[in-house]
C-alpha cells in the first residue's frame, strides 16, 4: 500500500531537495528501476517519440527526355 502524499512547507528552497535526496537514497534497487521505468514512460508520452530520421541521399537518373 502506497503512502498518502502530504503537504509539505519548507523554510528555504533547498528544502524540497534535501527531502527528494534522502527519500530517493531510501529506495531499494527495484524501486529505482521501477521508478525509472515510469519516468520514462511518462516522458515518452509527453514528448511523443520523433521517428527515426532516414538517412539523406542523392540519387542520380537520367532525365526521361533525354
């Protein structure tokens, strides 16, 4: 079962990433990777994969007129 997230209010700006840093050094190996892969996942969605780009190349022909 998932923890509820709560309100935090931090006195500086550095607060959220000491908090961030000693809750991901908590993280068991699995956990990491569980969480990357969702990340990735996310990312992905936001920024739709671009399709490969197809290599550039010349072709020369002879005109049809000709």
């Amino acid at each position: 079962m998932e923890k509820k997230k709560r309100i935090v209010f931090y006195d500086d700006l550095n607060g959220p990433h000491e908090a961030q840093v000693r809750e991901n050094a908590a993280l068991t190996p699995e956990q990491c990777w569980k969480a990357l892969l969702r990340m990735k996942k996310m990312h992905n969605q936001i920024f739709k994969k671009q399709p490969a780009k197809r290599a550039a190349r010349i072709v020369i022909e002879t005109p049809s007129w000709m």
